[in-house]
C-alpha cells in the first residue's frame, strides 16, 4: 500500500493511482485532503471509485482520526483554517466516515494531537466509542503511537486496545515512531498478531533527530535506507492482517515527482520484505 505522505502533497488524484499503480501497489491511503483535492480538480465521487477500480487499487486506510480523545474535537475545531497548516481538522468524524464510505476505505487511524489531562481509562472509553460508530460503516479501527503524544509508544496503544475490548479496534505499527519511541520487539510480542490492524515502513538514521515531529514529517528515509532493523520487525508482523503500507514522509524523496518517489518506495519495501522472508 503506497501511503500518501510518500509522494508530494500537490500531486493530482490521478497521478497519485497512476503512479502506485505502476510502482506495482495493490492499494493507498488518502488523507480527507487529498478526497478534497479530487473533488477540486473536478472529480465527481463515482468518478474517484472508477479510476481507483480502473487501476487496480483499494484504499486502505484514512488519516487521521484526530478528534476522538477527551478534548480534542473542541480544540480541532478552533483550529480549522488558515492555522491548520495540514489539513487535517476540517475533516472531523463526520468527514472522514463519509469520504471512507465514498471510497471503501477498510480503516481509519486514531492518533493523540492535542495531549490532555485523560488517562489510559478515559482513552479507552474514547476509543470504544470510536471503534462502536466506525462499526457501523464497516470501518476498522487502528490507534497509531506518536513519541511525543500521550500515546507514545506500542504498550500503551495496546493498553488502550487491549481495554476497549471491540472487534474492530487494534494498533497501527509504523516503523519510524516504534524505532523513536523505545517500542521493543518484546513489547510487540504482547500484541496478538491479529490485533496490528496497520502497518506503516520507513527507515532512518540510528540516533534520534534532535526535533522529531520536523524530522517525521520532512527526514524518513525509505525502507532499507537506514539504520531500522525492519527486517526483525517484518517477521514479528508477518501474523498481521494489516496490509503493508510504505509511508515516507521525505522532502529529497518528494522532489523526485511522484511516479519515481512511488517507483523507489515500492521497489525499496519490496526488496526488504524479500529479506525478512530470507531466514
């Protein structure tokens, strides 16, 4: 799965398929900004279903489910606007379920923005409440750890799951905050395999970047290009149904356009998914 944050944000709705399409990925994931972006560029909805079926593609998950957390919908929205900088707070669970139904998205990826005085309890509840309403547009639910967030590593993403306790609800793993978290292969392991609902390669550098929010969103290197030790982490997912998404957020990669930054990250995550099967 080509993730969206692997190829500029500019690019067209039609490059974006076309080129993951050519790089040889079975599926992608959007963001409510780039569903956005194709209705502006004049796509009518029935039209975004036909060119994903046209070339082959699912769309795996959405990102991000940002308002779910005590706090955080309030907060979100003062911030929509010229101050969000991402595009991401116009799309709240309203949005974000239409668009998933619009383009059969299989998940939906929770993640802590704002921080909050809620503990691992109140969090649970939050994301049981969640993963009950995605339910009922067949959504599943991953809740992805950020180092910096109160959810800053697998143990307590899985705590908050594990406690939650709903058939749609899981974890996303993605290699670069598991890397900068501290996260260990011992703490996956007390993750059921059948509860990693999304997966999410990159690589980096062995010591952490001094500013790590600048360096996820500018500085991931693609799989195999670092100092991660991804293929350990592959064989500890190989149990996932997650499917294997690339996401490598890189200015030198983006300035490559996005059919060769597609054309790298596929045939980079390739060759190390061969080396994790490669005993």
């Amino acid at each position: 799965m080509l993730c969206s944050g692997t190829l500029p944000r500019a690019t067209t709705f039609a490059d974006r398929v076309a080129a993951a399409a050519a790089a040889g990925f079975a599926g992608i994931s959007l963001w409510g900004r780039d569903y956005d972006a194709a209705r502006a560029e004049g796509h009518r909805d029935a039209d975004i279903r036909v060119m994903l079926d046209d070339h082959g593609l699912a769309v795996g998950e959405l990102d991000p489910a940002w308002w779910w957390l005590p706090g955080a919908a309030e907060i979100g929205a003062s911030l929509a606007g010229a101050a969000d900088t991402e595009g991401v707070f116009a799309y709240g669970e309203t949005e974000l379920f239409r668009i998933a139904e619009t383009v059969g998205a299989r998940s939906v990826n929770a993640v802590d923005v704002f921080g909050g005085e809620w503990d691992v309890a109140a969090a649970a509840d939050a994301f049981a409440g969640l993963c009950d309403r995605a339910a009922e547009h067949g959504l599943l639910v991953h809740v992805e750890f950020l180092p910096w967030s109160r959810i800053p590593d697998v143990s307590t993403a899985w705590e908050i799951v594990r406690r939650a306790d709903r058939p749609n609800g899981g974890v996303a793993i993605d290699a670069w905050h598991f890397a900068r978290s501290g996260s260990t292969l011992a703490d996956l392991a007390s993750v059921p395999s059948d509860r990693v609902l999304g997966i999410q390669l990159d690589d980096g550098p062995t010591a952490a970047e001094p500013d790590l929010v600048t360096a996820t969103l500018h500085e991931r290197r693609l799989p195999g290009k670092g100092a991660f030790d991804l293929r350990s982490l592959c064989r500890a997912l190989a149990g996932s149904p997650a499917p294997i998404g690339v996401e490598v957020f890189s200015d030198d990669l983006h300035a490559l356009g996005p059919a060769e930054a597609a054309r790298r990250a596929g045939d980079a995550t390739r060759a190390v998914l061969a080396g994790a099967a490669d005993r």
